[in-house]
C-alpha cells in the first residue's frame, strides 16, 4: 500500500518547519465586501465558520497538552506537535479576522456540540485523544473540499476555505503519523480498545452531517446525502489505506451510503504522503486538485 506510509518524525518536522518559515506571510485578502444573498445565506456561513473555529480551537489545546506530556519521551515529536498545533492556532487567528469580516461574531457552542466537545477535552489517553483528532481532521478536510466546490463563491471565501483545505489534508497524514508513534508507546490492548470508539466516532460524525445540514447548508449547499457519503468514505479509507491499525470500516455502516469496502481501496490523494510534501509548500493550492 503506497498511502498513508510511515515516514521518521524527522522527515514530518522538517515539513512543518517549511511551512512554518511561510506561514505568517500568508493573509486573507479582505477587501472586496461580500454581497449575501439574503440573510439566511449569511447566518449560515457565520454558523459554518464558528464550527470551524472550534475545531481549531480544540485542535491547538490538545496539540499543545499531549506535547508537553511527550517531551518527557520524545522531544523531536514533541517538537511536531507543538508546530502542528501552532498552525491550528494560525487558522483560529485567521477565522476570527474572516468572522469580523463576514459579520458575524464567535459564538457560544450549541449543547450538542458544547457535550462533545467537553467530552473530548475529558479525554485523557493520548490515542484517544489523537485518533479523536485524526477524525476530525479528516472530515474538515472532506468539508471544506466540498464546500470549495458548491459553496457561495466569492474571492475571499475561497480563499479561506482553499487555506483550510491544504492544511487539513496536511494534518491527515501528520496525524497518522502521531497516533503510530503513540500507540508504540501504550498499553498493548490499547490499540483493541480504539475499536469501539472509532465505530462510534464515525456513525457519530455522519450523524453529525444532518445537524450540519440545517445550520449550514444555505451557505456551503452541499447536500446530505453528499456529506454523510464523503464522511463514510473518507473515514474508511484512511484506515484501509493505513492496515496496520486494524479499524476496518464497518460494512453495515457503509452500506447505509451505498459504499463497499473495496470501493475504498483505490489511490486516495487526499490522505497520501505525497499530497502532504505538495501541502507542505504553500505556494501550491489544492484547488487544481479538485
Ligand atoms: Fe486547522
Ligand atoms: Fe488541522
């Protein structure tokens, strides 16, 4: 399998480091003012934008929590995550100018979202936490993909959304990474015990794609169907392109997008090594990739 490889924490470093060296030149140009459709179009986008805040948020603290924790063992991996969360730091600075900018404000999470989330920071293993965070990852990078497609188009929003893009599907492989070097290091049951929560997680989150739907969809139009889909298929692949964890998509789930296993086998270019050292160079925008 060519997807998903394991490469030295050194080699993820480096990457960072790169990325680091061009990243606060990067700026959202803001000037040209958005003309929304109507307000419901513009709500929605502030509520699209204020889910993205909050996973940035919570990105950054466990980042920097579980780095601190690591340097005990291993500082060069430390090292990664502490830079990973600081681009997680990067995208919440950029959404709270870009919010400004829509109109809209960060708000106080809803009480679905708000449990989530304060079960999540709850979380106290360091697997959990990362394939917790792998999983989110992997479906804001499914998110705004699709969203640069179909959503409202405008040079700003695009943008934004093209910078959310390329990072996130940078964090993917990044967070492969983490959770392999993690799990050398557990409990040897540790990695059974991911099972059940990675089931959980996944029916979760394309749950999670009909809440969104109602809060989001004037602004980003992806359907349900699409989203539910992309998520499914995105969860799956990841771990059938990275075996060695063992988390197997479950058939029945996919069945309920119409999805087989097999149909997950093929080369997936969001999740690869490659597309994170294309990701790494900032000059380089996903948008042709689509
Ligand atoms: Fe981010
Ligand atoms: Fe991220």
């Amino acid at each position: 399998m060519t997807v998903v490889n394991d490469r030295p924490t050194s080699f993820w470093l480096r990457l960072l480091k790169q990325r680091r060296a061009r990243m606060y030149d990067e700026h959202l140009d803001l000037s040209a003012p958005i003309e929304w459709k109507d307000p419901e179009e513009q709500e929605a986008a502030i509520r699209f934008f204020n889910a993205a805040f909050r996973a940035e948020e919570s990105g950054l603290r466990q980042a920097h929590e579980i780095a601190d924790d690591v340097a005990k063992w291993d500082p060069e991996l430390a090292e990664t995550l502490t830079l990973y969360g600081d681009e997680e730091g990067w995208h919440r600075e950029l959404l709270t100018k870009f919010m400004t900018y829509i109109g809209g404000d960060i708000r106080p999470m809803g009480p679905t979202t708000g449990t989530f989330y304060k079960l999540y920071a709850k979380a106290e293993r360091h697997e959990t936490i990362i394939l917790t965070n792998l999983m989110f990852e992997t479906i804001g990078a499914t998110t705004y993909r699709l969203a640069l497609r179909t959503a409202k188009s405008h040079p700003a929003i695009r943008q934004m959304l093209t910078i959310l893009t390329r990072d996130e599907s940078f964090h993917v492989p990044l967070n492969v990474h983490f959770l392999r070097r993690i799990l050398e290091r557990a409990e040897p049951n540790a990695l059974h015990r991911l099972r059940p929560l990675y089931h959980l997680l996944t029916a979760a989150l394309m749950a999670s794609a009909a809440a969104s739907r109602r809060r989001a969809k004037p602004f980003d139009h992806i359907p349900f169907k699409t989203l539910a889909r992309a998520y499914a298929e995105h969860l799956g692949r990841l771990f059938m392109h990275a075996e060695d964890f063992g988390l197997a998509p479950s058939r029945l789930l996919l069945a309920t997008v119409g999805l087989r296993r097999s149909d997950l086998l093929g080369e997936d270019d969001v999740l690869s090594v490659q597309a994170a050292e294309r990701a790494a160079d900032r000059t380089q925008v996903v948008v042709s990739a689509l």
